[in-house]
C-alpha cells in the first residue's frame, strides 16, 4: 500500500528512471547522520555517539536537551571524535560508557581512553600515548568497587596482524597516566565485560578462532579478590561439548541477578537467566524469534531492565520475528510475556532510565530515530508507554513523504526445492510521475544481509526516480534464527548468488520489473556478491561493486584477526577459493562495472578492486573506477556519500536504462564506453 497521491489522471507520463524527484543525491548524504551506542547519564538524561558525514563523518557524543523537543547538545569538545578501531570495524557503539556525569571514551586520532565530566570541555587521558593507535579499548564499564574503568584492550605492540585482546583494567582515581591491568587473558577474543553492582564479581563473554562470536562462545563469571583480580572463575554458558551455542549481552540486575541471551537448542537467541545456588541457566520465555544479532561493532544493547525495585522488575526487549522488530516487556518473576505498540518496525538499541527507556529504531515512515518511551506500572503490574522521538537522523524527512515509496516484505523460491529466503521489494512510487502502461521498470537488487525494510533516502533516491529496487536478506542473514544464518558457511559465493538471482527472477515472473534491466550492487561482502553474479551468472545487466571483495585468497591472507578464520568458514576449502573468486573468472564477465573503493580502507585492501578494474578494462567491457583519499572501509564524507550515488545511477542510466537520469550531474568516464 502506498501512500496517497495524485490520480493517475493527474500524473505525468514518463519513462521509468528518468522522474524529477526533490530526493536529491545530496538530501541523501545530508540525511545520512547514523547513531551508535546509547547510555543514560546521571541527571537521567540520553547521551550517544552521532556520525555526521556533513563533518567528515566525525563521531560527536552528544547529550539529550533538558526540555522537550530541544536540540541535543555536544559533549564531545573539539579536536575529539568519540570511535575505536578495536577488532577494525570499531564505531561508536562500544567506545565509550557514563556514570553519573563522568564519561571514558576512546578518542579516534589516538586510540586512547579519556575522562571527561559532562559539561567540562577539557577531557584527561587515562591511558599511555602509545604510537600509531597500537592500543585499543572497547566496551568499557566503570567498576564501582575499585574505581576503575573495565574494558576489552587489543594490543598490537608486537604483532600488528595477530594482536592481543584483553579484559584490563584502568585506573579513574589516579591524575597520572597509568599502565593498564590484564584482569583476564589466553582467549583470542573477548566482549560484555559487565560489572556486578551489588558484588566484586564480573561477567564477560569470550570466544576463540575459528569460531565468531555467534557460531560458539562462552560466558563466564570471575569472583574479584580484596585486590581486584579474576579469581575463581565459572563458565556459565558454552561449556557444555553437546550444545553449541552463542552466549551474549550479559547484564547484571540492581540486586545481583544475571541475564543474558543465547540461542542452545532452538537455535534462536532468547533470554535466559543464570540461577546462581544450583548453577544451571534458566529460559524465561521461548519464542521463535532473534532477542540479540551478531556482534559486529560492540555495545549492542536488545534489552533494559525497568522498575524501581526488584518486586516490580521487568525487562523492556527487542526482538525480530519475520523480518520485522519488535518490542516487549518480560517479568522474569512470572514469565509472562506482552508485546508493546510502538511505531518503529525495526529496533537496535534499547537502554533504561528513570522511569522511562530509550529506544533506537525506525520504520518504513520513520528513519533512523531514538524515542523515549516513559513507563508506567499499574496495579496488576502492567507496563505502559508514552512514545515520543527526541532525535532523529533526518528531521527533514517528512517534506518527502509524497514520494515514498513502502517496503512489501517477500518471500520467494531459492533453487533448493522447498526453500524460501526472504526480501523487501520497493516498487516505484512518485507523487508526480507514473510509468508507460506498456514498460515495466528497472530494478536494483541490493545484496544487503541486514535489510530491515526501513525508511531509506537512498532507497527512496531509486523508486521516486522510477526505479524498482529490492533489499536481499539472502542465506546467512540474521533475525531467521541459526539454520537460515548459517545456510552460507561453506557455500559463500553460491548461496548469496543464487539467492539474488533467484529474488530477480521471482520479480521478473511475477510482472513486478523489466529483466532487461536488471542491476545489482553491494558494499564490501554485498560487493563481492555482486562481483561474484556478474562473474558467474547471466542475470544481471550490469554491476556497481562498494569496497567489495574480488580475490578470496588475498582477502584471506590480509584478513584481521577478527576475521582471520572467517572467510574460511565461509568459503571451505582452497579450490572453492579458486572457484569462487571473481578476479580468476574476468572473461566470464559479460556486463558493464562501476567499482568504488576508499584508499584507507584496512578490512579490503584497495588494490583488490584496482586489480577487477584492470582486468575488466582490458577485457574491452565499460568499466569505472572511483578512489577517495582519506576514506576507510564504507564512506563517511558526505560529498562522497552524494557523488557515489549520483555516478552509480547515471552508469546504469547511460548502459543498461536507456533514459536520461533526471537533474543536472556529470557523468564520469567511463572506458571501453566514451
């Protein structure tokens, strides 16, 4: 159902991909601030990291206005930007934590911990200034027992490609800089430190290669000593050789009681709590559905506990169920469950306040938003909610409304007899134009694990210009459980291929677009999926790959440790190395290419898509190449972030469209073409 707009009648007729729209390639990089991490001060009041591409994609803490409906205000003084590089992918999210009005954070220029009192504009380092970022501090926690800061430390003063990760301890008391304390080590990953407020005791999870955190981890809980160090240690989760499972997001409740959530037999991750007197994990509800996702970037937070003392607890969650978010309130004491109405049908982030919780979500209406929802506990005990937005990433998103085009969630045929996987489909949409009764539109699949279904602009930039567009959750994706995610280990470079095509191809059978025109694009693993449909699959017309992957081995032998044994669970064995990597089948390549790529990019070297580059050129195809200075691994400046979309749109306009992209843009060179 689309929203409501002129007649038919009253529409202009004009050939799909060439519609005026007021969503420009610039209200798209405007739109494009992203919030990562949320943490609840001590006057109560949200604080969180914004990425702002308007400013070089510089990640500012900010703090939630006093009065309702204010503009948040900067913490985060000049000169600092709040980001780890931890495990490379880093971000906002695990890089800094509050008490009271006293921040630590990781500063980006320098990777190292700082304290700052909210208001103070003069930040003191806690950490030593080790050169070239070797150290760095991620998903930290203060520690009120010894007053010290708890975080995840990688050390990359010996080894650069095999650091070495830690749970450490910093000093917050002390004026001087202070050398760090390992509290626990010998594992190669670790994530979730979290502190018992009620006693000297901590949990964490942890993990070792080959495995990522959601194939198999374990949680643990270390008792402090008078001195503060990890004794007594007691594996709660994970341990068990006949479960396999992936423990994450423990937290400790006022009163000592552990939470955390984990995915052992159903293979989707639930809440579970650890009764402490007979140690075994308690479920507290069962439902078909992803109460956590994979941890990527740290600091994810998919649940809060609310209520002021512990006869009222209750935990505020998120979960996803087929494909879309949801939010519900579950007594731990009981085991009753209720799902709340909110407006956002996706969710990533929830954290509690006083008498209230944050949410941070969106909708097909709504883009990327934070909510704050007061609770209310009535007499039977019940939890209710007054929502309200206090930020979002585009305040001037609304003025477009008229031009959106609403996600149709799809379920559609894979090759495998009897499978399904699962898509959104945005179909063109304007408020002034309408298509040619007798063509049919263009489509851009988009190779996108994560697709949510969500208000976009850079969804909405293609379907107000008249062209069909589809997010493909293909297998591996998360929110489907276990089975679905892990449909991809072994198979990288088949199943994704064989899913994008499959969705194209269900679209083009079903009327809904033009197989003679069909695009694909992807960013880093989507760019590889991308690549890797051209190179062997006669689907698509033509590709745009976003630092994607084009040489499996080289990937494999420059992958970071987080990564190291990764692609090797997703590819198998050396000659499905071979097999799959585009950049050893270019003359299979039969369709035009545009390839973009950051020239500071650590996690795909840059030389991997020069190498595709060079390859399809002298093969004789249209191809182009984009190289930013200063950019890393997916693009943070906004005139990067408007000139990639406009260049990608009018490629596919000139060589597979046909029409004239609307707007007055450039095109680039392209060789083998001009």
């Amino acid at each position: 159902m689309q929203p409501e707009a002129l007649g038919a009648a009253e529409k202009a007729t004009a050939p799909y991909g060439s519609w005026e729209s007021p969503i420009t390639a610039a209200a798209v990089s405007a739109a494009g601030r992203t919030v990562e991490g949320l943490a609840v001060a001590g006057d109560g009041r949200l604080v969180w990291v914004e990425k702002r591409p308007e400013e070089g994609g510089a990640s500012v803490l900010v703090r939630e206005a006093a009065e309702p409906r204010g503009k948040a205000l900067d913490v985060s003084p000049q000169g600092f930007a709040v980001r780890t590089l931890a495990q490379e992918y880093g971000g906002g999210s695990g890089a800094f934590a509050v008490q009271g009005d006293t921040v630590v954070f990781s500063n980006y220029s320098d990777q190292r911990l700082y304290m700052q009192t909210i208001g103070d504009s003069s930040p003191r380092p806690l950490t030593p200034d080790y050169a070239a970022s070797e150290v760095r501090y991620a998903d930290g926690v203060f520690d009120p027992h010894f007053h010290r800061y708890v975080t995840i430390m990688e050390d990359h003063r010996n080894n650069s490609s095999d650091p070495v990760t830690t749970i450490a301890a910093v000093k917050t008391s002390d004026r001087d800089v202070n050398e760090p304390t390992i509290l626990v080590s010998g594992n190669d990953f670790y994530a979730f430190p979290r502190v018992d407020p009620s006693e000297k005791r901590m949990a964490w999870i942890e993990w070792s290669n080959p495995n990522m955190s959601w194939d198999k981890s374990q949680l643990w809980v270390g008792y402090f000593s008078e001195k503060g160090e990890v004794q007594n240690r007691i594996c709660i989760a994970g341990g068990d050789p006949t479960l396999v499972e992936s423990p994450t997001e423990p937290k400790w409740s006022s009163k000592g009681e552990l939470f955390f959530i984990t995915d052992r037999q159903s293979g989707f991750w639930n809440i579970y709590k650890w009764d402490e007197q007979s140690n075994v994990v308690i479920q507290l509800y069962a439902l078909d559905a992803e109460f956590s996702k994979p941890m990527w970037v740290f600091g994810a937070s998919s649940y809060a506990f609310v209520g002021k003392n512990d006869s009222s607890l209750k935990i505020i969650c998120c979960y996803r169920q087929n494909g879309r978010s949801y939010v519900g309130v579950l007594d731990p004491g009981s085991g009753s469950f209720s799902t709340l109405v909110i407006p956002f049908s996706s969710v990533t982030n929830i954290v509690s306040g006083d008498e209230c919780f944050y949410i941070e979500g969106a909708s097909a209406n709504l883009p990327v938003s934070i909510a704050k929802c007061q609770v209310t506990l009535d007499e039977k005990r019940t939890v209710t909610t007054d929502f309200s937005l206090i930020w979002s990433s585009s305040e001037d998103v609304t003025e477009y409304k008229s031009y959106f085009s609403l996600p149709e969630f799809i379920e559609f045929p894979t090759v495998i007899p009897g499978q399904h996987a699962y898509a959104y489909f945005y179909a063109p949409y304007s408020h002034s134009f309408q298509g040619p009764s007798d063509e049919k539109p263009p489509l851009l699949v988009r190779t996108h694990e994560e697709a949510r279904g969500i208000l976009d602009l850079n969804v909405q930039y293609w379907t107000s210009r008249g062209w069909a567009l589809v997010d493909v959750n293909y297998g591996g994706s998360s929110g489907y459980g276990r089975e679905y995610r892990e449909r991809i280990l072994g198979q990288w470079g088949a199943v994704d291929v064989n899913d994008c095509c499959s969705c194209a191809t269900f679209l083009v059978e079903t009327g809904r677009v033009d197989g003679q025109r069909l695009c694909i694009t992807g960013e880093s693993a989507g760019g590889f999926t991308t690549l890797a449909c051209l190179a062997f699959r006669q689907t698509f017309k033509a590709g745009c790959s976003l630092y994607g992957i084009a040489d499996l081995t080289s990937l494999r032998a420059g992958s970071h440790k987080f990564e190291a044994c990764y692609t090797d669970n997703l590819v198998g064995n050396k000659q499905a190395y071979d097999e799959r990597a585009p950049i050893n089948f270019v003359d299979k390549f039969t369709c035009p290419l545009i390839l973009f790529h950051g020239l500071e990019d650590t996690v795909v070297p840059p030389d991997q898509t020069a190498k595709i580059y060079k390859a399809i050129k002298d093969k004789g195809l249209p191809v182009a190449l984009v190289e930013y200075e200063g950019e890393p691994h997916g693009f943070r400046k906004a005139e990067n972030i408007k000139f990639t979309l406009e260049q990608e749109m009018v490629f596919f306009a000139r060589l597979v469209g046909k029409f004239k992209v609307a707007g007055d843009i450039t095109p680039i060179n392209i060789q083998n073409f001009d």
